[in-house]
C-alpha cells in the first residue's frame, strides 16, 4: 500500500499528493465542481483528508488520467 500526503483537493472524488499524481477514488461518485452539491462535495473531502497523509492502493489509470484508487 502506497502512501502520500493530500496537498490539494480538485473536487469530492479527486485529489493530489504532494508527489504530484492526481488519484481519483474508486467506487466514489461525487457531483462535479460547478453542478449542484459539487462544492459542498469538495469542501466534504477537504475536511476528511486535506494535509493529511494517506495510504491507497493503485487500482488503474482512470479515463483523465488520474490514478484510480482506493484509500
């Protein structure tokens, strides 16, 4: 299991490590910023892991080319 700390989140199923890979949360499916609840969806997250670190597993590349994992 990998490990990483949050350095910022891109929106409530997406975030980056300070490595600088995006991962994307598998199984999770949370409104895109700029339609409803996306940032309420975000700022969610935000408070669960921003600054944190984090362990996940890599599943796979997703379609936008963010690591899909699960955490």
């Amino acid at each position: 299991m990998a490990k990483g700390k949050v350095s910022k989140i891109i929106d409530g199923d997406t975030f980056k490590i300070q490595d600088g890979k995006s991962i994307r949360l598998s199984k999770v499916r949370a409104p895109e910023l700029g339609t409803k609840g996306g940032a309420k969806a975000r700022n969610e997250l935000s408070s669960l892991i921003e600054g944190k670190t984090v362990s996940y597993d890599e599943k796979r590349e997703s379609y936008n080319s963010s690591l899909l994992a699960s955490c």
